[in-house]
C-alpha cells in the first residue's frame, strides 16, 4: 500500500508539471505533497508495527502474581524436601 502512494504522488507531479492551469497544478502539488506524506507516515507506521511486541503475550498483573506464587511455592517445597533428607 505504501508504494502505491509513492506512484500515485509521481503521478500527481507530473500532473502538476504537464498542467496548464494554475489552478490544476497547484491542485496537483498539493495532492502531490499530502501522498508523499501518506507514503513516508505509512512506511514508518509499518516498520514500527513489525518490530512491536505482540499485546497477547504479555502477561497482565493478575497473572504475573500468580506465577510468582506458583514459584515460590515450588521454593518453599524443595526447601522442605531439602530440609527433611
């Protein structure tokens, strides 16, 4: 998708440089500009997307406690178990 914004602002310059009208060049500049922009934050949104942390795998609070729990639980048995050889 990034890469046809690119196009599609190539296309409008040089609508913009073949235009006879004021009007439609400056039109065409503008549009030009605002796909160009869309090209750029598009590509940028991209490469940050695909270097972000997945939001499922993260481990919410409830669940980071519970598993901390579960750890020292298993401490506290070896310890036991440890203890009573």
């Amino acid at each position: 998708m990034a890469w046809l914004l690119l196009l599609l602002a190539f296309g409008a310059l040089w609508a913009a440089l073949t235009a006879t009208s004021p009007v439609v060049t400056i039109l065409a500049l503008l549009a030009g500009l605002v796909l160009f922009l869309g090209f750029v934050l598009k590509l940028a949104s991209d490469r940050i997307g695909s270097r972000s942390r997945d939001e499922a795998l993260m481990l919410d609070p409830e669940e980071l406690r519970r598993l901390r729990e579960q750890a020292e639980a298993r401490r506290l048995a070896a310890a036991q178990n440890d203890t009573a050889r």
